[in-house]
C-alpha cells in the first residue's frame, strides 16, 4: 500500500513539473510586469506545435527541435509585449484580461488555420522510450526526463534571479518600479526581456510535453487555468510559491485520478477557492 | 423627442416587426442576442456599476440552462423551466456570492473564475446528472401554457422569438429602473469609493451580495433561454471561456452606459456573421477587433459614437 502511494506521488511529481513549466513564466510575468496573462497558455501552445513540426513532421534533431522552437515563440513574445502588453500596464484590470484574452482568440484560430483543428499525437524521440522499474513497478523514462528538466528550470531561475545582474534587476523593478527606473535601470527594455523570457519558459513547456500529449488548438486555454491554480495556490507573482503550488496540484491531481476519477479537477478548484479565501495573498505571499 | 427615445422606439418596432420580413436565420440569430444581450447586462451591474469583474459568469448561465434542460425533459411546460432556471441561476449565486464578494478585485475575479470552473467540471464529469461531455439532447420547446387558462405552441421559430423578446425586455426595463434607482445609486457610490458610502451606514456585503445575486438571475435567464432553441446543451457554456464573453461584448459596448452591453452583444453576432461569409477563422479578425478596442477607443463603442461621431451630425 505504501509503495502504491509512493508510486503514485512519483508519477504526480512528473504533473508537477509539468505544470510548473507553464506556471513559472506566468508567474514571473505577474510578479514583474503585473499583467495576469491569458495568452500565457497560447505560447505554450505555439511551442508545442512549433516543436511538433520541426521534430515530427520535418524530423529535425530532437534538441535543435526544441531550441528553434524557444527562439520562434520568443520573437513572438518580443513582438508582444513591445506592441500590445507595453502599453496596457496602467489600465484597469478588466481591459488588461481582455487584451491578453484577444490573443487567445487569434492563436487558437491561428493555429487550427496551418495545423488543422484536429488534435495530433507527435512521436517520442528513441532515447525517451520505455520504462525504469521503480519499486517494482514501470516508470516510464519520459516522467524522469520531466523530473530532471523541471528541477534543472528551477534551479536556473534561482541563480538567475539571485545571482546575476539582470535577476537584480528585476528583483528592484519588481519591487518598487519607479525608484528603479531612477536609479538608471532600463524598465520598457527589461520588461521586453523578461517577457520574452517567460514566453521561452512556456514554449519550452509545450515543447517537452510534446511526446506524451496531444497537440490540439484548445491545449491553450485548458492548461492556462491549470496555471492560474497554480499561482493563486503560491500567491500571485511568487516564484517558490509557484513551485510548492505546482507539486501539489500536480500530486493531487494524480491521486485524484486514482481516487475520485470523476472530480479530480474538481478538486483543485476547491483547493483554489479555499486557498483565496482563507490566505488570499497565497501560500507564500506577503 | 430626444434622439435616444427615437432609436429606442426604432429599435424596437424593428424587433416586433422582426419576424414579418427575417427569415428563420435571423430570428434564430436574434435570440443568441437577446440572450447575450440579457446575460452581459447582469454581468455590467457587477462590473460597470458595482466595479467587481466576474469570470465566472457562465456558471450561473450553466445552472440556469441545465436546470431548465431538466425539467422541460421531465415536465414540458416552458414556464416553469424558464422561472425555475431563472431562480436556480439566482440561488447558486446566493450561496458562492456570499463566499466571492469577502474580495474584491483580481481576488475577486480568481474566486470566481475558481467556482464557475468547479461548474463545469461537474457539468463535463457528473455523467449521471448532466449527461457528461455529451450533454443533455432532445430538450424539447414545451408549449408556453398555464393548465386551462392558455397554451401557445412554440414549435414555429417566431413564437418562441416572441416569448424570448417579451421576457427579455420586461429584464432589460427591471435592471434600468434598477440602476437608475437608489439603489443602483448606492452601487456606483461603493465602486467610487467604498469608505464614503460605508461611513454613510450602508451595508457594502448587503449591495455587493445583492448585486452578485441580481447577475446570477440574469445570466440563469439567459442561460435557460438556450436548451428551447438549441434542443441540447453541453458543458462548454460553462467554461471560462464562456465567461469572458460578457467581459468582451460590455467592453465592446461600453462598461459605463446602460446600452453597452446591449449594443456590444448586436455587434459580436454582426461582426461574427460578416467575417464568417468570408472566413471560418471569424475568431483571429475579431480577437484583433478586442485588442484595437482595448488600445484605442476603451470607453467603449457607444461612448466613442456619442461624443465622437454625433457631434458632428448635431452642428449642421
């Protein structure tokens, strides 16, 4: 029975992961920019179709596949946030979502007009095949792949935000965005980078999940709500609280699966509402 | 005359005389905006004059349309599935308002986008209940009836367009007394400034609840207008997705004029009926019809015609 659970938490982790890709660039763009965006989940979608076309239909190196699709979905983001999210920063929230929501609206359709609407199931690089017996049961090496590439995220984010120049920049503008603009920090220029950064998060999300999910136009708009549970659960913004909030949505959902098949996303919806109503600013916030 | 009451009067002599030279289609197409009309007017009074932005909305629609689907599947009577729908809507509103308005803002907006969500899982998984992914099919369009008083058919399109007009503009004519009374008063004081009206001795839980119930009838209305006409329904009326329609059409409209929502929901489906003719993918033209309204003209399009186009027709 133990082993069952443990088992079944190790398949969660891999959720978590997962889902931590995709939460992580929304959370940075929130904490930073202080735009909730909803087409957040559309570049995740462009990069997983991106990456589908390269590695499965064109057959390019799996690796290249992924790093050209990054490149493509950050030029996306570049083009975003210097034309459209610029310019929204100090209006009202309503307006704000609706502009971020438009974008859904032109890549879903976007997208059904190159690919088609119909969903696609892209195929798994060689290396990434079969199963590592773990506790006596098959854990397929793909989980494990997810595992390492979101632990390695993590750990990326960490040094970059705490260890470099660019990270303490935009820890200040994130703080208190008008004393930094007059210590001299560049915000329109940082802001284009950090955006184009979260895009790349989210492509790369898309990307890696690319072998074992379907590639279909509404991938967007589900796997955004997934993120938004996510941040709320850390608290809107923080990046560990995304981390924390993706590992138990992501063992949660697992067990869900496994318990209560039919309300398993009803349960974390629960855990949201109950999160925004007892600690509003989430678990980890402020 | 003023120039409003002349466009109210043209506007409606055009819906009554609607079915007498419109086919089939364009009855059809009115209703969806009679409904979408009804449904972003109760979302305004939450947003445009109670200053709270629901993205749950679609659950209360959802309730409304599922539970009338119910019981015109177990009881054909039109009434009773559009009042029970209409109060189903209302009730689940009580209950998850009284939760939602303890925020306001971007927690608000969470909170409810949170709920409506928890609909739809149930309206996509509870299988039993709701029919799963498959929904609920062959509702059928009961006769409008009292037992033994009277009994209208509504099987003919323009029968049903005309029970849909009539109770949609008895809705439209309550929330405008609403809101241009006290009450509605008292709202657009808490969305100014909440301290103000709360030094005042006013409830700010009480007016927020009431105004959270008031859009949850309304989108329950909305919501149990749509299993007569469709004969089915399905749970994505009760996605997120869904909810952001009355976000996209008030904006459209105008969030601060009492019309907007009305005139935003005419011109999604003119827009959608135009851009269609010419291309399925109607969705990337009018998500950049949403992002232009969002960077250029954000009071919305009826501000943007009276102050910028009327003008110029009045000086002459």
């Amino acid at each position: 029975m133990l082993e069952k659970l443990l088992f079944q938490s190790l398949i969660g982790l891999s959720l978590s992961m997962y889902l931590w890709l995709l939460a992580a660039g929304l959370t940075i763009v929130f904490g930073v920019l202080g735009v909730l965006n909803f087409a957040h989940g559309s570049l995740f979608m462009l990069g997983a179709y991106a990456t589908f076309t390269l590695y499965g239909k064109l057959g390019l190196n799996f690796w290249i596949s992924i790093l050209l699709s990054l490149i493509s979905v950050g030029m996306i983001g570049a083009v975003l946030e210097r034309f459209f999210f610029r310019r929204i920063y100090e209006i009202d929230l309503p307006y704000q979502l609706i502009l971020t929501f438009g974008f859904i609206l032109i890549f879903d359709d976007l997208v059904k007009m190159i690919w088609g609407g119909v969903a696609m199931i892209p195929p798994m690089p060689s290396f990434l095949e079969g199963n590592l017996a773990i506790l006596n049961r098959p854990y397929p090496i793909y989980n494990i792949f997810i595992i390492i590439a979101g632990v390695v995220v993590a750990i990326v984010l960490w040094l970059l935000l705490e260890k470099t120049w660019w990270g303490r920049m935009i820890r200040a503008s994130a703080s208190d965005r008008e004393m930094a603009s007059a210590i001299g920090i560049n915000i329109p220029g940082l802001f284009t980078t950090v955006f184009i950064f979260a895009a790349m998060l989210a492509a790369l999300g898309g990307a890696l999940g690319t072998p074992v999910r379907v590639v279909a136009p509404g991938i967007g708009t589900a796997m955004i709500i997934q993120a938004f549970v996510i941040t709320v659960i850390g608290g809107l913004g923080n990046l560990k609280g995304a981390f924390v909030g993706a590992l138990i949505v992501g063992i949660l959902t697992s067990f869900g699966i496994l318990l209560f098949p039919v309300f398993e996303l009803f349960i974390i919806f629960v855990v949201m509402a109950i999160v925004l109503l007892i600690k509003p600013e989430g678990l980890f916030g402020k | 005359m003023k120039l409003k009451t002349i466009l109210l009067i043209a506007l409606l002599l055009l819906l009554i005389l609607l079915p007498s030279f419109g086919g089939k289609y364009l009855l059809y197409m009115a209703i969806h905006i009679l409904i979408l009309s009804v449904f972003a007017l109760g979302f305004n009074l939450l947003l445009g004059y109670t200053g709270l932005l629901s993205f749950g909305q679609a659950g209360f629609f959802a309730v409304g349309a599922y539970t009338s689907a119910k019981i015109l599947l177990v009881i054909p009577s039109l009434l009773l599935g559009t009042v029970v729908g209409t109060l189903a809507g209302g009730i689940s509103a009580l209950i998850l308002g009284y939760l939602c308005i303890r925020h306001t803002r971007i927690y608000f907006s969470m909170l409810t986008l949170s709920f409506g969500m928890m609909i739809y899982s149930l309206a996509w998984k509870w299988r039993e209940v709701t029919g799963g992914d498959d929904g609920l099919v062959g509702i059928p369009r009961a006769p409008l009836e009292i037992p033994g008083i009277f009994s209208i058919n509504m099987n003919p399109m323009e029968n049903y367009y005309y029970f849909v007009l009539v109770v949609s503009v008895i809705a439209i004519f309550f929330i405008y007394r609403m809101v241009n009374s006290p009450f509605g008063l008292t709202l657009k004081g808490i969305r100014d400034s909440e301290n103000r009206v709360a030094f005042a001795g006013v409830s700010i839980r009480t007016y927020r609840l009431l105004s959270f119930v008031i859009a949850g009838l309304y989108a329950g209305l909305a919501g149990s207008f749509l299993p007569p006409l469709e004969n089915t329904v399905t749970p994505p009326i009760a996605h997120w997705t869904h909810s952001a329609e009355p976000v996209m059409v008030t904006l459209l409209g105008g969030i601060h004029t009492f019309s907007g929502p009305i005139i935003g929901s005419i011109l999604f489906y003119i827009i959608k009926d135009l851009i269609v003719r010419f291309t399925q993918y109607w969705l990337i033209i009018f998500g950049s019809i949403v992002i232009l309204l969002v960077l250029v003209f954000r009071g919305g399009v009826v501000v943007f015609f009276s102050e910028n186009i009327l003008p110029r027709f009045i000086k002459k």
